[in-house]
C-alpha cells in the first residue's frame, strides 16, 4: 500500500539567527571579510518548519541527501585512499546538548581539539541540531569516539576534502554586435571575430529551424516581451572579469542589501565597481601578487567570465550578447574562493543560480557529498531555482575521464533542480555531455556542427559558443590583444562548450520567464520548460500532427558530411549508433514517449529550450496546485540477487519486485530509494517500470573503474535515484524495479530495501474525461494501453489542473552563512 502526504514546494524554516546568539553560538567565519553587504534579512512571510522528536530516530528528520551521507562517511571503509589522506576533519550531531557535552568530554580525554568556528545546522533538516568539529586523529581515535557517539545516539562522521570541477523589451533592429546575425541563410555573415576566415555568428540566440538543421534556444523570440529586467541571476562559479565591458553594467549599482532602507551598493574607490562585489574577482596582470589564480595554467578567472556572459551579457556593440541581457548579475567566485559557501541571504537574494561545475570522481561510480556539503547544497536549493551542468562524463577522451557515466551519479542529483545537458547546432548530443533520467533539458553549444572528437587539429578553429573571455592587460605582452589572462587573444571567446556553456543558456531563459511572471518557482518552470522544449530530430512522418519518427536529416558531422546522425528512438535499451568516443555507448539514450505523451530522452530531458515559446506561456501561466507525495512500502527485505546477463530489449532486465500504489497523482518526479551491494558499480543497468509501461533508466552500465559500492564488501549502502521521464503519468498501479548484471563475471551484486517517493499534483481532474472516453469502463481502471490513443489528453488536463490551485508558495528564508569545510577547485567543463 502506499500512503499519501501533502508537500510544498520548499521546506519551510523561520529566523532563528537572534536566538542563536542569544545562546552565544559563534557566527561562522568562513567568508572571511569584515563585513558582507550580501548578508541581509529579506523581509517576505516567514515559514516554520517541523522539528525532529528527541525521543524518536532524529535521524529520520535528516533531509535524505544529509542522511545518507552521513551514513556513507561515518563508515572509514568507504574512504578511498586519497579520500584518507584528504580528511579535513570530524563533526559529531544531534538534537541534545548534554549528549554532545558528553562526547566532548570523551574528545578531549583523547587529546582532541575542537574547531573554534562554529558549524551552521542549514540545510540538515533539523533546526534543533547541534554541531561541532574536531580536528582529525588516528583511526584508533575514530572507532573509539564512533563507538561512544553510538552509545550518545549522535551521528559522527569524516569531513574531506572534495575537488569540485568546473564543467524590458529589446529591439533587435538596435543590436550592433557583429557576430549578431538574425538570418543565418540570406548570405550576409556574422563577424569573423578570431580572424581564422570563419564567420562566428551568435546563433545560440536564434529560433530553431529544424528544416535546415539548425536549433538554438529562441531567445530572439522573447526579447519583444522581455529582457531579464529585474532577475537577480546568480553565478556560482571561478572568480570574475569584473571589468569587462559585456559584464560591468550587470552589476547591480543600487540595492539594499540588510532592508535598513540605505543603498549598500556603495564604490568607496570610485573605480566604477560596488565594493561588495570587489572580492570576485578583476582582472590583474600576469604574475600579480593581487591575482594568485591568473595565470596561462589555470585560467580560473574565463571560466566564470565566460559562463557569465552566455547568461546576462550586455548589449552594447561589442561581440558576445546573452540570453538575459538586461538581468542582474550576481557573481560569486566559490570555486576560487574555497572553502567558502555563499550565505542564505545570497540564495534568498538571487532568483535563479547557475552551477557549471560539479564534484570530480570516476565516471560510472557514485559520487557523495559529505554531510556538509550536502546541507549546503539542500540551503540553496530552498531558496531559489538552481540550475546544474549535466557533467562532460559521457566519454573518456579528450575530457580527461574514464568512462560512460550518467547524471544520477552525481552528488547534486535532486528533482529541484534543472539539470542541463549540451547538443551541437544540428540537435545531435555532444560526444561529451553526460546523460540520465534527471536530465530535464538540452540546449545547443556547438555552431560548427563538428564533432568533439574532429574539432581539434586542423579543425581547432571551428566555431562553438560565442561569449565574453577576460580582457586582456594592455600593458602585458607587447599589445591589447595578447593573451596574458583568457582562453584567448582579446575580449572575446568563440570556442567556448561544455555543459557549462549549455546550463547559462537555460538559466538566462529561466531569468526571461521569472520577468514575465514573477511567481514562478522550480516546479512551476519545470512544468513550462516540459512543455514548451524542442524535440530536436523529431519529425512527424505522416502528417498526423503527431511527432512519431526520427528525422533522417538531423545531425551528422560536419567532418565527414556523408557520416550519419546519432539522434534515435529508445525502442530497445541496445543503442543503435554512438553518440560518443573510443568507448561504445551504455545503454540507448534515445527519444522515447511516456505514457501521458511526454516525449523524453537520457541524452535531451524534454529538449532544447525555447525562450520565446517558454516566455509565452509562463505570461499566462497560473501555479499549479501544491506538491504532493506518495510513499511506498520497502520491498526486498531479503536481499535480492542481480542476475548476469547481456542487454538487449526494453525486456531484457530481471524484475526485481514491484508496488501497488492506490493512489493517484499527476506525476512530476519519482525517486528510488534503495541499498546496494555492488561489487562493480559500473556493471549493473537499473530500471523502473510505471503503470503505463514506461521504463526509466536510473543506473547504467558503462565505464573502465571495477569500483564497489559501498567499500565494506558485503554490505550495504543506501543511494537515491531520481527520474523526471514519468511526467504526467498517473501514479495509480504497479510499479517494479527491474536489474540486470550486464558482465558475466562470476561476481555477487544484490538489492534490498527498495522504496518509491512519487511527486507531482492531484490527479482528480483526469476523473472529468475519462467517462466520456468509454462510460464502460470504472474510473482509472484501464489498461496500460488504453490512453494511448490520445497523446493531447495531458495538454487538456494541464489548464483544469493550474486552475484548481489558488496556492502561492513563497520562498523561504533563514539568515545563516553556511561554513564549508571541503575545499574546491575548477572545473574544465570547456574540455581544453
């Protein structure tokens, strides 16, 4: 049976910086200024959120990332050898103080000596939990005080070091911008901007025209409503080309930061920047003590620079124009500024936040937050709308890593966020964009339409994203275009990709929306950009209205013209052609439709967006009803052991077991919970099946590591997998989880403790047209065919359902700065 719970959109907190004080709790140090203009107190509807029960599991409060984690790092065998020697340090938690006394007691018996700074509880679920670090001993020391927190009923785990990389309206008659081009077919080209004899349009910006093989995200079709005015756009990201020209004028120049009433926008220096963005970064000459990170190795500096500007870029005569030109600009260089986490108040602030970096591992293993990290990361996503690059891990190339992976291995997996995953301009997926069920859209980075593998060597000039690069020092190097700074000579980068080039696309399409209708939140976009996203490369072969065939014309190589594309339909889990490089793809990452009509692929999401059609819609968008949840009962209570065999058809893998679920939701996510025992994680395809028959891929095999999950052999360890491929199903029926072991190697894989957590609104509307769709049949009893026939009944569905909810949800606020203790690096998500 499964039981049903009412949910908001976000968990729901109050203020609570006062009372800690009150208690003398130290405020965290990790931004280390003496003041923060960032740090303010919003003044919009506080909400209370629910605390955990001392006499109950505490734990089971945890938000489930925190909880997992801390299972996962409170065990020393999961530690890789590199993960040992990287321990930055020990936190023990929990809800009562006289237990964490206790332990303390026990700490310092040991000769342990306690962190000074205090650890922020934002983001674990809990408002009653306590912290407290420990700089690390022996291991002696661990299993001893592991041991006595058991005893304390507190949670005790490892901190490590984790190496994140990075991977109004406008009148375009006024668009000086020579790589601006609105025709890319009348004969007049773009700008040549690098001088190599290759035009450099801006074609990022223009509708798609899938007739002539080409798909850009539309933004040209928004700006006659709007421009981005007024959206706060964060960027977390490397430190910053503050100065460059398409970015300086998107700073905000006036703002009340604490809502004191006085503008803390304030340029003390006069040097045309506000102060309280100076420490993100300028541009310094080769070499200055002022800029450790700005050098020709490096680089840090053109990533955030170059992410920035795809997203908010000015319009002003020079070459790069972003999606949201008119938006605010938040930057903030976490990547360089490690261990540094921004602050509640920069995510209350900021409206949407790009993440165009991701944590470093091997691909097709599991990547884990440590607890702080993952509380940090669950603060922001509370708090506004975060959108994340998928990852280049799709291949082991020239990206530098080992293998097939997919985006639920990530340690940013949540249905919250917009995941984004990259293509080239004729729709095909680049090589090197990682793919998954949590992909939620695609957008295009690759104007040259050569292929990854074919755009080096003699095709190194070959265009892709054209964007801001840091300015060069005029002083260095004999001239103003020499590079001392950037990826390259001048203001201007026309080779910039990645999926850090495709998450700014989306972000700044996300800013245009929120200008439109302010009252957007996550799922409210979620629900616009599913419906509104391109099918890059389908067609509708017999003019029924209905996509329902691949269009022989899309993608291809513009290296080898006669190469075909690599764009299919998922009508088995065997692929059919490689997407990728010097490896065989997983699995089929191909277009599949869903048993509510939703068109949706491992490699795209829902597609690539369209600004002006997403723009369109959320104007006259009215909120969809609250979240709501259905949980299931946990199956498998013995272990279930994964058969060996080779992967073939849609019904090649083995039922593990299966649900029946009462209840009916419209629904948005699902997400599996359950323990694995995996000799070699990157072995084992993972799937769930919906009652309409919809499978979805959550694990895939892929890869070169031969990596177990968890390191104690023999044992368990508990992961989360998260899908979006259901959506607008509904949820009522049988749902099963099917395995297989895809190398025959003799070794012991095994399941258990599976449990489904189902997402999305009420369905009751469906019930107001099924009679008239056969009067014989009883309400929802149908068969898993029965609604096929009428691939627009969802389209129908979605204008009763938005008008039933007179609910606004509001975004929550708590005045904390988060303290991180694992330190970050950058991440090469531009693959050079």
């Amino acid at each position: 049976m499964s039981k049903v719970t009412t949910q908001r959109d976000c968990n729901q907190w109050e203020t609570d910086g006062a009372m800690r004080e009150q208690h003398g709790e130290e405020k965290p140090q990790a931004i280390k200024r003496t003041s923060d203009p960032r740090k303010f107190t919003m003044n919009t509807k506080q909400l209370k959120t629910s605390t955990a029960s001392k006499a109950g599991n505490w734990r089971d409060e945890l938000h489930k990332s925190v909880r997992q984690s801390i299972e996962f790092f409170s065990d020393q065998n999961n530690l890789t050898k590199e993960e040992q020697s990287n321990i930055q340090g020990w936190v023990v938690a929990g809800p009562d103080e006289k237990s964490l006394l206790q332990f303390n007691r026990y700490a310092k018996k040991l000769g342990l000596k306690a962190e000074k700074t205090a650890l922020s509880n934002e983001g674990y679920g809990i408002d009653e939990l306590q912290l407290k670090g420990y700089q690390a001993g022996s291991k002696q020391d661990y299993t001893k005080l592991s041991k006595i927190a058991k005893k304390l009923d507190l949670a005790f785990w490892h901190e490590v070091e984790q190496i994140h990389v990075s991977y109004g309206a406008i009148n375009q008659n006024e668009i000086t911008e020579g790589a601006f081009d609105p025709d890319l077919r009348d004969g007049d080209q773009a700008d040549d901007i690098n001088g190599d004899g290759i035009a450099d349009p801006l074609f990022q910006l223009l509708a798609s025209d899938p007739a002539n093989g080409s798909y850009g995200v539309n933004a040209v079709g928004a700006w006659d409503q709007v421009s981005g005015e007024d959206v706060r756009v964060g960027v977390l990201d490397s430190f910053f080309d503050l100065n460059h020209s398409d970015l300086q004028a998107a700073l905000p120049t006036s703002v009340d930061w604490d809502g004191d009433g006085v503008d803390d926008a304030v340029d003390a220096n006069n040097n045309g920047i506000a102060d309280v963005f100076e420490p993100e970064g300028f541009t310094y000459a080769l070499g200055s003590n002022l800029w450790p990170v700005n050098d020709r190795r490096n680089r840090g500096q053109s990533h955030g620079t170059s992410v920035s500007g795809i997203a908010v870029g000015r319009i002003n005569g020079e070459s790069g124009v972003g999606i949201a030109p008119e938006s605010e600009w938040l930057p903030f260089g976490f990547i360089d500024r490690q261990p540094d986490w921004p602050s509640a108040d920069y995510y209350n602030y900021a409206n949407v936040v790009n993440n165009s970096w991701g944590l470093s591992g091997i691909n097709g293993t599991f990547r884990t937050n440590t607890p702080q990290q993952a509380a940090n990361w669950q603060m922001a996503t509370e708090r506004s709308i975060q959108v994340v690059a998928a990852g280049n891990d799709r291949d082991p190339g020239l990206t530098f890593t080992r293998g097939w992976d997919n985006s639920n291995n990530s340690a940013k997996a949540r249905r919250e966020n917009i995941v984004v995953a990259a293509t080239m301009r004729n729709g095909e997926v680049e090589q090197y964009s990682t793919p998954g069920a949590s992909i939620f859209a695609s957008a295009p980075v690759n104007g040259s339409n050569f292929r990854f593998d074919d755009s080096s060597g003699a095709n190194a000039n070959q265009q892709r994203t054209v964007t801001a690069d840091v300015t060069d020092d005029p002083a260095i190097d004999g001239g103003p275009n020499n590079d001392n700074a950037g990826y390259v000579n001048g203001p201007t980068h026309t080779r910039f990709n990645g999926t850090s080039a495709a998450a700014p696309m989306v972000t700044g399409t996300i800013a245009l929306m929120l200008e439109a209708n302010p009252s957007l939140d996550w799922r409210n976009v979620q629900h616009i950009l599913a419906q509104t996203s391109t099918k890059n490369g389908l067609i509708d072969s017999n003019g029924d209205g209905q996509l329902d065939a691949i269009d022989p014309n899309a993608g291809g190589n513009a290296a080898n013209p006669a190469a075909a594309g690599t764009i299919e339909m998922r009508d088995t889990f065997t692929p059919g052609v490689n997407t990728t490089f010097d490896i065989n793809d997983g699995h089929n990452t191909g277009w599949f439709q869903n048993g509510a009509g939703h068109w949706v692929s491992d490699s795209f999401g829902f597609g690539i967006v369209n600004a002006g059609a997403a723009v369109e819609l959320a104007s006259r968008w009215r909120n969809v009803a609250p979240e709501r949840k259905v949980s299931t009962n946990s199956i498998l209570a013995s272990p279930f052991t994964i058969q060996e065999g080779n992967l073939g058809g849609l019904d090649s893998l083995d039922e593990a077991g299966s649900w029946e679920v009462d209840d009916h939701l419209s629904v948005e996510w699902v997400e599996l919970n359950v323990k694995l025992d995996l000799p070699e994680q990157d072995e084992i395809m993972l799937a769930v099946q919906s009652p309409s028959g919809t499978r979805s891929v959550l694990m895939a095999p892929g890869g070169s590591d031969a990596r177990p999950f968890p390191n104690r052999r023999n044992s368990f360890g508990e992961r989360t997998f998260i899908t979006n491929q259901f959506w607008g199903e509904d949820s009522r029926g049988e749902w099963s989880i099917e395995v297989l072991d895809t190398n025959a190697d003799g070794d012991t894989a095994r399941l258990s403790e599976a449990s489904l957590d189902i997402f999305g609104t009420k369905a009751n509307s469906i019930t107001n047209f099924i009679p008239y769709l056969d009067p014989e049949k009883k309400l929802f009893e149908l068969p898993k065919d029965y609604l096929k026939p009428i691939p627009n009944l969802q389209d129908l569905l979605n204008p009763i359902s938005q008008m039933q909810s007179t609910d606004e949800l509001t975004m929550p606020i708590k005045g904390e700065v988060t303290n991180n203790l694992s330190p970050t690096m950058i991440e090469q998500a531009t693959l050079f």
